[in-house]
C-alpha cells in the first residue's frame, strides 16, 4: 500500500466514526421541513428545487450550481448565507481524482453552503451528501483550504440579474416537467445511502406535490395532443 492509498483509507475510517458519532449527537441531520418548504418556490428549469436536492442523482456531482440554488432559500432570512470554495479532503484525497493533482489546481475544489442562524449558530449545509453539519464537525470531517468565499451580497447580486424566483408560464415549462420527472422517478431504485431522504419517500413526496400543484396529468395528455397533431401535419 502506497501512501496516497493509506492517506485515503485512513480519511474513510475517521469520516465513517465521526460521521456517526455526528448523527447519533445531533451534529449531522437532514434537510429541515422548513428548508424543503422553502425550496418548493424555487425554481431551476422549470422543477423546483425541493426535487433536485433531494435527488442524488441530479445533485451529487453538481455542487457549484446546486450549493447556489439552495443558498436562495436563506436570502430573505434573517442571519446569514455564504458560498464556500474550498479544496476538501473527500476530493483531495480521493485516488479517482487525485491523477488530476498536477494538470488541474481546482482538481479538489468544492462548494457548499455557511448558514449562520440569527442566534449565531453555524451550519455546513453539502448538497452533495445531502445533509446540514455542525460547522466545527465539517472541517473535522473534511479539512476546508478555502479559495473564496461569495457572501449574502454577493448571492443577492447574482440571482437577481440571473434567476427568476419563481416559474410563471406552465406553457414554457410542461415539456420540461414531462421529460425530467420521469427520469427522476426512474431513479427511486438506486441507493440514496448518505442522502437527505427517508430511503426515498421524501423526493417521491415532493414530485407528488408538484404534479398536483401543476396538473401534471393533463400537462402530459396535452402533450401528447401536441404530438399528434404535429404528426398529423407532417403526413
């Protein structure tokens, strides 16, 4: 065994006992209701986002632009919000990434959410674990060498000249519906193991609420009259 290898085996070991150590003491937990409900009226791409955190599938892997969208949730909040980049130990030192160390200096860079509350109390929120952390148990666990930081402001600045808070026009956004929630349900088999779900009732909750808030049913016979109709135009 080499050193990289020991180096790598000795992180598994000490995330797994800290990891439990932070469930069983209340340090590591899921997504809050109050967060989930909060993302329901957040929008990407037409879905909102208590689907897509809560799909490891479409989350884990993806942390730059997922850390942001669930950042949006605390902006109207009273406390604070940041995004952290920072090179973390889970990559660092990971042998699937580590052959990146010299031809790419970001090869380790992550991103995720601070969220300090109004009582002054700080939370790591990791949107590709899918679970909030005690703040000091996080950098225990992963060893942060921070690159930058984007500040509430900062967060603020760019939502408002990128993103639209909320979805407004079903007609722009059926097709999409109708292509991702299927390739999100077909996922409901895979393992969620280090998730911010209950095995996966809470992701197949939101989809169920979102299919009712939107018709969902009639979204998809709609369609399908589009497509025949634009069969029959082509014939």
């Amino acid at each position: 065994m080499d050193l990289k290898e020991a180096r790598w085996k000795l992180y598994i070991a000490k995330r797994r006992i800290i990891f439990s150590w932070g469930v069983l003491n209340h340090k590591i937990g899921p997504y809050s209701d109050y967060l989930i409900k909060k993302l329901r009226n957040i929008y990407y791409g037409g879905i909102p986002a208590s689907i897509i955190l809560l799909s490891r599938e479409i989350s884990d892997g993806y942390c730059y632009n997922r850390a942001l969208l669930l950042s949006r949730a605390f902006l109207e909040d009273d406390g604070d919000v940041s995004l952290i980049y920072a090179n973390i130990d889970g990559i660092r030192l990971n042998p699937k990434y580590i052959k990146y160390e010299n031809s790419d200096p970001f090869y380790a860079e992550h991103c995720f959410v601070e969220r300090t509350t109004k009582d002054n109390k700080h939370y790591i929120i990791d949107t590709s674990t899918g679970f909030v952390y005690d703040k000091k148990l996080y950098w225990a666990i992963e060893k942060p060498k921070i690159q930058k930081i984007n500040k509430k402001s900062d967060i603020i600045e760019f939502v408002n000249k990128n993103y639209n808070h909320t979805t407004t026009d079903l007609e722009d956004t059926k097709y999409t519906s109708s292509l991702i929630i299927p390739m999100i349900e077909s996922t409901y088999d895979k393992s969620n193991e280090l998730y911010s779900t209950e095995g996966i009732e809470l992701l197949q909750r939101e989809i169920e609420i979102y299919k009712k808030s939107i018709r969902y049913d009639e979204i998809v016979e709609d369609i399908q009259r589009d497509l025949q109709r634009l069969n029959k135009k082509k014939q």
